[in-house]
C-alpha cells in the first residue's frame, strides 16, 4: 500500500524499521537513510527476506537539499523522521518541497538553544495545508501515545478533563554507574532544563527537578518522580478545552541524579562551545562521545518500564478519575527487535503514526499533533503492534 522514507538509524529508527517490516501489508516498501550509512545497512540484513522490499542511503538530514534528492529518488509516500529535533525544520522543507507526508516524534530544537517549542513546526500549517499534505507531530510515546490517551479519554470518558499528569517510569537497570537510554545529549538538555507545568492558561516555571513526589507504578513498584517540562504539555494545553492544569513527571534513580549533578558541576553538560587544543568543541558533545550508545543498552537492560496520563475531570456532572498506561518489558523488547524498551516505546508508535496517514484515518492537509485526530484506531494498532494499554478508573491521585 505504501512506501516510506525512515531518516535516522539510532535506537528508535531500529524499531521504526522492523515495525514496518512487520506490517508488510501498509508499508509495501521502506527506505532507511542516516547519517552512517553502516547502520542502515546492517538493519537491512536484519529485515531483507521478508515481504517488506527494504533499501538503504546516507543522507545529511541538516540538508533540505539532500533529502529532497533523496525523496525524488525514491519517491516515499510518507517520510518518518527518527534523526534528532535538529532535522525537524530541514525535512519539513523538504516534504514541502516534494509534497510529501511527514511524522516526527520530538520538536525542533534549535541546536544553540535548549529550548523546544512547538512554534516553529506550527508555523508550517499554511503551507502544508497549501501543498495537501499532512504533518504529523510528536507520534512517539511521550509526546505521542500520551496525546492520543488524551484524547481517548476526552472522547470515551469524559465532559471535561480538569487535570492531566503524565507519569513516565523507566525502572530498567543497564548495570552501568551512569547512561542515557536515549540520546545523550537531547536527554542531558531536557532534564537539565527549567521545569514547567501548566496551570490556568499560564507556565509556571521551576528549577530543574524541584519538584519530586513519588509514585507506585503497577508492575514495577514505588519510584521517585520528577516534574520537567515537557513538549506535550504545550500542545494538550491547546488541544484540551477547559483543562486546568498538566504536568509531566519522570523517574531518576539517586545514582543518576548524583552524577549527573557532578558532571553539572564541573561544566560537562554545557553546550557553550570551549576551545579545546585549539578546536572549538562543547562540552555535552563530548560527553555524549565518550559515554555507553544507547543503542548498546539493549542486551544489558533488565526491567520495566511504565510510561501514562492520569486524567482527573467531571462526566455527566459526576467527578471521575481514570489512569491509562502500557507496560514494557526491556528484555522482551530486545528479544523482538534489538533494542531496549525506552525505544521501542517511541518506535513503535511513530510506525503506527506513519501508519494512519498511509491508510488514509489520519490523513488530512496541514500540521496536526496526535490528539487532534480520532484515537481508536491508533488504541486499536497499539494493541495489535507490542505495546498494549491497561486502564484503570481508581488510580492513586498525585497532589
Ligand atoms: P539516536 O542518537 O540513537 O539516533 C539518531 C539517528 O539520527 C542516528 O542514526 C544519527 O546518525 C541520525 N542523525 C543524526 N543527525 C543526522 C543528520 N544530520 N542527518 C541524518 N541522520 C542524522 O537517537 P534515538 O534513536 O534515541 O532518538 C531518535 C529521535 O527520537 C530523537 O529525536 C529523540 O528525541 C526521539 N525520541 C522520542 C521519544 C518519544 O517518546 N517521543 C522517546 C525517545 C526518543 P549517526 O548514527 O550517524 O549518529
């Protein structure tokens, strides 16, 4: 039925490709491009012999003019963008330019300001809607998944949602003193950040990690979490009508607070560039240099994770709480694709994001986040692709 262009070959762009090879049916044809071309390359031995024709190129993404080459080489229905938030403008371009479908699963960040916002990619909403495309944001797990449970809750459970807390727990263990189980450095940039929430039509702004609560996860047991900003938050607050407050929280083991407070301390996860031996380097790049590739985490990685939204609001004049969360074993993820859980998570989704624009559910011009478009057949393809969902209507409520 389709072919699609994946950019990015990391730990997500892994999944994205098997998960499309396992659903030969949609994605007739797929085209795995990175920056190294090995990488694609050694997926592609992974996947050839199955009924999805599989093929591979090197591109530079930060390059409008590359991947429009490369999408009128292969002439892709639908571009699945799995590079980093630093590509997101440049592919966006490049699908304009060739009037091609486009999902992401993170919000362009320029790279000198750690700051992501969804200003940028919904400036584009004219000019995909123009061009008869559809531009699909954030369909990973969080943002993604998270969105659409949103909107599964507005349209099954509620009249209005009053409250929303996003609640994302990795208790896997890698055995390493300290690794990122995704990019280094847009993970060091996101949590060394400002916290924020939403709360009556306004930010309130933290400091990183002040606050903390903690939380007893089904399945994986009591956790400290952590309140961060987070992209989501900023498209819900306009989605959702009448929601009153949304928070984002996330678990850190006190090893990985520990040091990642002394490599703050010593200046390493700065992106300030140093002149170093006469190169002008930054710090966080280097530091993503020279610790483990989260890609090598996936044999290692032994638990849990337990990524979803508490909703709190009113239905039919009566208040009513209700939790929606999914489950994810590391090992068994491994096991199916060769990655850990933390990309499979995001993985999986950004293939049934892509997936919902193929088929035509999700497909209509101009730039959408996922809660604005119909959850169930996307709850329906969760279930079906590795990552089924658990409700439950008296969760515990976080103050
Ligand atoms: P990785 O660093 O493992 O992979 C990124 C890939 O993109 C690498 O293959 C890299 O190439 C490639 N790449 C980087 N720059 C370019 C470029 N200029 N041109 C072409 N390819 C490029 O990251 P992850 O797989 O962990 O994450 C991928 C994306 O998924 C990120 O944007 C991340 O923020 C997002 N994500 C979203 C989540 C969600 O739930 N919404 C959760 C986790 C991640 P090379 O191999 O040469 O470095």
């Amino acid at each position: 039925m389709g072919k699609a262009l994946i950019i990015g070959a990391g730990g997500v762009g892994r999944v994205v490709a098997h998960k499309c090879a396992q659903n030969p049916d949609v994605f007739e044809e797929i085209i795995i491009a990175s920056r190294t071309l090995s990488k694609c390359d050694e997926l592609k031995k992974e996947l050839d012999g199955g009924k999805t024709k599989v093929h591979t190129a090197q591109v530079d993404a930060d390059k409008t003019e590359e991947v429009i080459n490369l999408i009128n080489r292969y002439k892709p229905d639908i571009v699945i963008n799995v590079a980093l938030p630093y590509q997101d403008l440049s592919i966006m371009e490049a699908c304009l330019a060739t009037k091609t479908d486009y999902v992401d699963t993170a919000n362009y960040e320029p790279p000198e300001v750690p700051k992501f916002e969804y200003k940028w990619q919904w400036a584009y909403k004219e000019k995909f809607e123009k061009a008869g495309i559809t531009a699909l944001l954030g369909s990973g797990f969080d943002p993604g998944v998270t969105g659409v449970f949103t909107a599964y809750a507005q349209k099954h459970y509620f009249d209005e949602i009053h409250y929303i807390d996003i609640l994302d727990a990795n208790a896997g263990d890698h055995g390493y003193p300290f690794a990122t189980n995704f990019n280094p450095e847009i993970n060091i940039r996101e949590i060394t950040a400002l916290g924020s929430y939403w709360e009556n039509g306004k930010w309130i702004e933290t400091k990183p990690l002040e606050i903390k609560r903690t939380f007893n996860f089904p399945e994986i047991g009591n956790m400290d979490i952590y309140l961060l900003h987070h992209e989501e938050i900023e498209s819900l607050a306009k989605n959702i009508k009448n929601v009153k407050r949304i928070r984002f929280w996330m678990t850190f083991s006190q090893k990985y607070l520990t040091h990642l407070q002394v490599l703050q301390n010593v200046g390493m996860t700065s992106i300030e560039p140093i002149e170093f031996e006469g190169k002008m380097i930054q710090p966080l790049q280097f530091l993503k240099a020279v610790l483990p590739d989260p890609a090598t985490l996936g044999p290692r990685t032994k638990g849990k994770t337990n990524i979803g939204c508490i909703f709190r609001g009113i239905k039919d004049g009566k208040p009513r709480n209700y939790y929606v969360y999914n489950v994810c074993d590391h090992q068994e993820c491994f096991k199916e694709v060769g990655a850990q859980a933390v990309s499979y998570t995001a993985g999986v989704p950004a293939m049934i994001g892509a997936m919902m624009v193929l088929t035509g559910k999700w497909k209509k011009p101009g730039v959408f986040n996922v809660e604005e478009f119909d959850p169930d057949p996307f709850m329906d393809a969760l279930n079906k692709n590795g990552l089924p969902w658990k409700e439950d209507f008296s969760p515990e409520i976080l103050d």
